[in-house]
C-alpha cells in the first residue's frame, strides 16, 4: 500500500516542478547497409530506420498516458554517418543526410542524431567527406543533427579537424542567415563524445552499440529548484552538504522514473534498453531552467563568482543520486548550461553577469561545454578554431566529455539578439573577448598528443 | 474448521484489539488477516479467523460483544465460503487514480459510479475533505484493479468527463510509477 505523501509528492513534482522525460531515443545501427551505391544505400537506411521505428512515437505515447509522465521528445540516433557511408563524396553524404531527414519525418521524431565522424586521431576519407558536407547538410534538412568528436583523452586534439570546422561552422551559418546561423544549433563538436547519449544535438549510435538500442534522456531542473526552495523554506539554514543529499535523492527520483519508462518503450519495441542518461536539460520555459538552482543556493545569477563551485555541487549530487537508482546510467548525466534554452542563463549573459571565460570555465565541471552559445557573425573562423580547441583541452585533459554548439549569428553584433525558435530558445550575442589579430597556433595543425595520466596536479 | 470474518466499529482506545483477540484465543481461534484503522477517532477493525467446527456466527458474535461490554463495540460476524469469490477472471494491473478539487456534496458516489461502469474494482480508498475551495484540502486517493482487457483510454476519457463536470482535476496512473520514484 502506497502512502499519502509518497502518492501526492509524485503529483506534486508531475504539476508544479516540470518533471517530464526529456527524450527517448531509439539507436539504430545502418553499418550492415553499406553500400557503395548511393540509391541502393539511402533506400536501405531509410528502410532500416522506419522499419525499427515506426511504433516508436505510438509506444512513448502509451507509455505516456500510462504513467502520467510526459514524454516530451521522441528522437532515433544512427551508426556515425562516416562510418556507414565511408565511400561516398561530399555532394553524394547531403543526399545521405536529406535520406535521414525524410526518415525521420516519417517516423514522426522531430531530431535524428548521428549525421557524425571520428576524427580525434586522424581524417579518413569518409569523415572527409561528411565535413565538407556539413553546411550544405544542415542547411537543407530540419531534424538531421551532427556532431564530430575532435578529441579524446587517449587519442589527444586533433588540430586539423578543429581547424576545419572552424570554416564549416561560418560555413552552415551563412548558409542558413535569415534563420540566424540555426544550421550551427545542429552541429556539436565534442572532445570524449559517450557512444550512448540521448540527447540531441549529440545524439549517435556507437559502433560498439547493438543493432537498436533504447536510450532515455530524464531531466528535471525544475523539480531539484523546487526540492531545495521547499528545503530552504522549512530550514533556512541548510548547509551544502544537506543541499547536496537533497539534490542526490531528488536525481534518485526523477532516474527511476525515466528508466521505468524507458524499459516500457524497450520492451515494446522488443530492443534492447541501453543508458538513462540523468541531466539536468532546461527549456526555454520558467521553472524548467538550471540557471534557477543557482539563484535557489543563494547565487545571483549563473556566472557571479561561487558559480563554478556551485555547479561543481549540483553536477556531482545528480550524478550520485542517479548512479545509486540505476545501473544503467550513461550518456553525460549531469548538468547542462545550454545558454539559449534557459531563459534564466540567456538573462545573466544580457545582465553582463555570464561571459564566455566564465562559462568555459563552468564546462570544467558540468557536462557538456559551451551549448547553445550566440556570438557576433564577424567572428573569424580561426577564432571559432581556438574556442573550440580551448573546450576540448578541459575535456581532454580532465579526462571528461566537452562539447562546443556555437552559432556566430550572420549580420549580428555583441548585445544583439539571436532567435533560434522553440526547444532552441533565443539569446543574447555574447561578446568575444581578446579575439583581434591572426591566430596562427590555431592554423599549425598537427595532433595536441594525448596526456600523461601520472604526475597529476 | 470454520472460517468467519469480524467485523469490530466504536470509539477508538486502547485495549480493543486486546479484548478482542484475548477472547477469540480462549475459545481457540486462529487469526489469519487482520487490518485496523482509525478516522476521526472510530477504531475500525475486520479479522478473517478460522476456528472450531462446532462454532457459529451468532455464538461468537454474543461471546464478543460479552467481553467486550465496557467499550460499546458494535461487532458482526459471518460465516466465509471456503472458496475465494473472484470478481474477473481477467489479470488485472494496478493503478492510482487522485482527484483534487473543491469539496461538494457526491464525489466520491460519482467518480466511483464510473469506475464501477468501466468493472474497476477499488482496492483502497483514502479521501480527505476538510472543505473550503483550497484542492490541497480535499484530496481522494483511489487504489484500483483495472482488468486486463478493459479499454484504458475509454475509461481516462469518462474520467475526465466526470471530473470537469465536478471542478476535479483527475489523474489515472499505473501504480508502479510511485513504486519506482519512491521505493528503493
């Protein structure tokens, strides 16, 4: 028999605190669809992927009304497109990716995760050929997501991918101007990318991945706020450590929801269920932003100074938390601080209270890196490069995953603002610093070798 | 042996449970469920007790209510079938259905005439009307049965009919979400 509170406090964080499940996302390996004819490839990948996921969007909807939890988004990820279309050219990977996206209308999901490459050691030619592909991919389709993994704590940076991307990220974005650069919001560029995240835009299905795989995203920032105001109002006088227990038990929570559901859907599909990845993901909307756990603590804004120790806080309690209610806990879990998709962090970037420095240095201990960053449109590819390159060196040398999704908005200026509509948000133009001049470290190229794992300090 | 269910109401104090067990011991029952519980102060109480062939429901019925005179306890006792009745022959899965809402006259008669005309059967069933219009105040909590081959959707949406009319808000949930969130 269930207890009154255990009931109503279930209701409580369904009504008022946002608890949802972010995504669930089907991985679908296409390696056996290689072909080196581009018709006979793209029929079967597309074939592949309506078939395994055609019930997907029906199976989260009765899981849905099932349990009263919403499912918000409803993804599929693929084998890493460089790999299973390794033979093709630049033009002929656009039609892979237009493939993908028609795929994925059909299926009804609104992302499809892994349009990716591996390139933390070296290019092959078909990674070649997915970059170069990348603006006219993103640009032409909706819901085809891509992310390119430049570096690894094993392998090291690899400066001539980030050099590259540099180009395609002015690249996508002038492409797709009028939309403000939206191409750039599909594109993550990751040092230590998970094989089994949910989350778009870094969705992909690794090669060390089952044929299908069910993996869910949980979320929940609003709920952990509300968990702490509620705290704070009985006992003003909360310590850390208290805040800290009461943040791991609410992520105990919200996981075991999320995996109860994704174990539905997997078994629905007959798949296998692969990872719930526990991470606090804002939207757009109030009481549903990471940025308000910060002003919850007792910090004014994200970005004022305590705010690297206060995430490093949060992130580790909601990693404990959800490792303790699951064993299949995967992809990044932790905390996102996507600036555009949180209305409470794109507002510390308009008061001046977040700069990109800092929120570098927040990506030290969060998951993710700098996510959903708009900068001024004349910022150089070579400047792009080195940010990128800073992002990877944190995850590279920490031994963590970082990421960059930066969108330098064509025609628009520091202080402006950038409109990526819906789940995407809208932002304010962060300004970059110390950018004048060439950088010519950026164009040496070459491998930044991996670290030594001794003499750590 | 018989078998026989007990039914026990009255003002709740200590020694009720007590004088009832004392008596059924002496007169070599053996107790096989037994659930209590207490609104407002009236202690209610059902044991399902199995006891010696020769025994009837009107004998242990007086012989209770003889030695428990002192605390004014209406009892009623009956004699069990043998057999468990079972009221489907489906495998039933459970849910929990909340409402919130201002207190009215009825509720609890109209959400559970839609639950009875959908064959769910009520498992448990805890409501708390402190009146007012504030929803935190007046709160009904339903454990349910639903059988296998009802039609879950159909049954959401008379619920829901039902509860606008009544200025409820309605939720129907499979039982194991609140397992799961709050059992380790």
């Amino acid at each position: 028999m269930l207890s009154n509170s255990e009931i109503l406090s279930v209701l409580e964080m369904l009504r008022n605190e946002h608890l949802d499940l972010r995504t669930v996302t089907l991985g679908i390996s296409l390696l056996d669809c290689a072909s080196d004819d581009l018709k006979r490839f793209t029929d079967k990948i597309y074939d592949r992927i309506v078939s395994k996921a055609e019930r997907l969007v029906a199976l989260c909807n009765a899981a849905e009304e099932r349990y009263g939890i919403p499912v918000v988004n409803k993804r599929v990820s693929v084998s890493p497109i460089a790999v299973a279309a390794a033979p093709f050219s630049s033009d002929q990977m656009v039609s892979v990716a237009q493939a993908l996206d028609r795929a994925a209308a059909a299926v009804q999901v609104d992302f499809i995760g892994g349009f990716s490459a591996l390139v933390e050691k070296g290019i092959a030619s078909g990674d070649r050929a997915l970059i170069e592909a990348l603006p006219q991919a993103l640009a032409t389709t909706r819901r085809v997501c891509a992310s390119i993994n430049v570096a690894s704590t094993r392998a090291g940076i690899n400066m001539d991918a980030i050099l590259l991307l540099g180009r395609q990220i002015k690249a996508a974005a002038a492409l797709t101007a009028d939309h403000d650069g939206l191409a750039c919001a599909k594109l993550c560029v990751f040092a230590n990318i998970p094989q089994d995240v949910p989350f778009m835009a870094g969705a992909y299905l690794g090669v060390g991945e089952a044929d299908a795989v069910i993996n869910v995203g949980v979320s929940g920032p609003g709920v952990v706020k509300k968990a702490i105001d509620r705290a704070l109002a009985e006992n003003a006088h909360l310590d850390l450590r208290q805040i800290s227990e009461l943040i791991k038990r609410t992520a105990y929570k919200v996981t075991r929801a999320g995996e109860l559901i994704g174990r539905d859907v997997a078994e629905g599909l007959g798949v296998t269920f692969g990872v719930v990845d526990l991470s606090l993901a804002p939207t757009p909307h109030v009481g549903d932003s990471v940025g308000e756990i910060f002003q919850s603590l007792g910090l004014r804004g994200i970005g004022v100074p305590g705010s690297t120790a206060a995430l490093a806080l949060i992130n580790d309690a909601v990693k404990k938390g959800g490792a303790f209610a699951s064993s299949n806990v995967g992809g990044l879990s932790g905390a996102f601080i996507p600036v555009s998709e949180d209305l409470n962090i794109s507002a510390a970037a308009r008061e001046g209270l977040l700069s990109i420095e800092k929120l570098e240095a927040l990506t030290s201990v969060c998951s993710v890196g700098l996510d959903m960053v708009a900068i001024p449109g004349d910022t150089t590819a070579e400047t792009l490069s080195g940010i990128i390159a800073d992002e990877m060196a944190i995850g590279v040398i920490n031994r963590k995953t970082t990421a960059t999704r930066i969108i330098p908005v064509p025609g628009k200026k520091a202080g402006e603002y950038a409109f990526f509509g819906g789940l995407l948000g809208e932002s304010v133009i962060m300004p970059v610093n110390n950018a004048q001049g060439e950088n010519l470290f950026v164009r040496r190229g070459g491998l930044i070798p991996s670290p030594i794992h001794s003499l750590t300090n | 042996m018989k078998k026989f269910i007990i039914s026990v109401l009255g003002k709740d104090r200590p020694g009720i449970i007590a004088a009832v067990t004392q008596l059924l011991f002496q007169q070599d029952f053996n107790i096989e469920d037994v659930s209590q519980t207490i609104l407002q102060n009236e202690f209610s109480g059902i044991f399902i007790v199995t006891g010696p062939d020769g025994s009837d429901p009107q004998n242990v019925c007086h012989a209770l209510e003889n030695a428990t005179v002192d605390l004014k306890l209406h009892i009623h006792v009956k004699a069990m079938d043998a057999a468990p009745f079972q009221w489907t022959s489906a495998s039933c899965e459970p849910f929990v259905i909340t409402t919130r809402g201002p207190d009215r006259k009825g509720l609890v008669a109209q959400i559970t005439a839609v639950l009875a005309a959908h064959n769910v059967n009520v498992t448990q069933l805890q409501a708390v009307f402190r009146g007012g219009a504030d929803p935190e105040r007046n709160v009904m909590i339903y454990e349910v049965d639903i059988p296998a081959d009802s039609d879950l959707s159909k049954l959401r949406t008379a619920l829901k009919t039902k509860a606008a009319e009544l200025n409820l808000e309605v939720n129907l949930q499979h039982k194991n979400i609140f397992e799961a969130i709050n059992r380790i």
